[in-house]
C-alpha cells in the first residue's frame, strides 16, 4: 500500500472501495466470481485491507444498493420540494424517475447481465421496495399536503401507482423509445392523463 493510502481514512477507504465496485460491475462484475479481486485491483489496495473497510461481496453490494438509495433521495428531494398537483409537474416527475431508473449504470448492467437475479426484486418482490420509498416519500408529500399546497391524495396509492409505471418503462421495451427525451415527455404526458385522476377525497 503507498503512502498516500495508508493516510486515508476507514470511510475514505469505504468510498474507493465502494467506486472500485461499482466500476466493476458495470464492466461485467455482476457475473463474475472474481468480483473481490477486481474490486481490491481496481481500488489498488490488498485483498485484507478490502475485506477490513469492505467486507464481503454481499456487505459490498448491500453497502453500494445503500449508497445508491442515498444518492437518489438527494436527487428526487428537491423535485418532491416543488410539487404541485398539475399535469406539468406530474410529468415532470415522471420524466425525471424514468430517465434517472433508465440510465442507472449499476441498474442497467444488473438488468444486463444477471436479469433472472434483479428482476425478481423489482417485480415478484416489489412489496420491499414500495414500502422503502412510501417510508421517504409519504412524509414529504403530507408536509405539503397539511400545508394545503397540494389535495389530500392518497400517497400510497401515488407511490404504488408511480413504481408500476417507472418500473414498467425500465423493463418492458417495446416500440416506445423511451431514451429520446422527446419521447419520453410525450409518453409521460399521456401516463399523466390516468395518474391525475386518482382518488382526492372531499
């Protein structure tokens, strides 16, 4: 290990692992059964530094699925922080989770190389996944709501039915070409239509 290493930090440590990782495998590591030694080579640090600040390749994957969740409520924060019950922003909120869902290098090389392992976890076992956003989602959306910005819809049910189309958008191809962001607004657009209508009670 250099100099330089040796004077980085446990997290800093965790950060050039955590990197290391996800370069590999968006370079084909999902399928690999060298994943550890790709990640110590890439990270340029030995395999027993790796598994001190690291650990093993589940506490690897968990650590980067934690990290990526982190990463996107950062980025959806302030989309949520201007919502408004209008078929625009609807759209917009649309367009943003299906082209940020799309365009996720790590989800995209899951879906690439091991599909029978990740598709069941966003579809057979959707529930996990639902509840995890509906916990981060659901009281942002009730700020707004108590403040009377927005009806009282029902978050759930918003959640439940924005998951099904993300989702369905990221694993379905058909003749929709949903990477041409001109497409893609159109499409959102017309999802909206049904979306808006949901349940607001009187």
């Amino acid at each position: 290990m250099t100099e330089r290493l040796a004077r980085r930090t446990p997290e800093e440590f965790r950060a050039l692992i955590l990197d290391a990782a996800a370069e590999c495998l968006v370079e084909g590591g999902f399928a690999s059964g060298r994943l550890l030694s790709a990640i110590a080579r890439k990270a340029g640090i030995s395999r027993p530094t790796l598994y001190k600040y690291g650990g093993t390749v589940d506490d690897i994957k968990e650590a980067l699925v934690e990290r990526e969740l982190s990463t996107f409520i950062a980025r959806v924060a302030p989309v949520l922080d201007e919502i408004a019950w209008t078929p625009e922003y609807l759209t917009d909120l649309l367009v943003f989770l299906i082209d940020y869902a799309r365009h996720h290098p790590l989800l995209r090389a899951a879906l690439r190389d091991v599909p029978e392992l990740i598709l069941p976890v966003f579809t057979l076992q959707a529930r996990a996944q639902v509840d995890l956003i509906g916990e981060f989602v659901t009281p942002l959306v009730r700020e707004h709501i108590t403040a009377g910005r927005i009806p009282d819809i029902d978050v759930t049910l918003l959640v439940d039915a924005l998951y099904r189309v993300v989702i369905a958008a990221v694993i379905i191809e058909t003749r929709q070409d949903l990477d041409d962001p001109a497409s893609l607004r159109a499409y959102c657009r017309a999802v909206v239509s049904s979306l808006s209508t949901l349940p607001v009670p009187h």
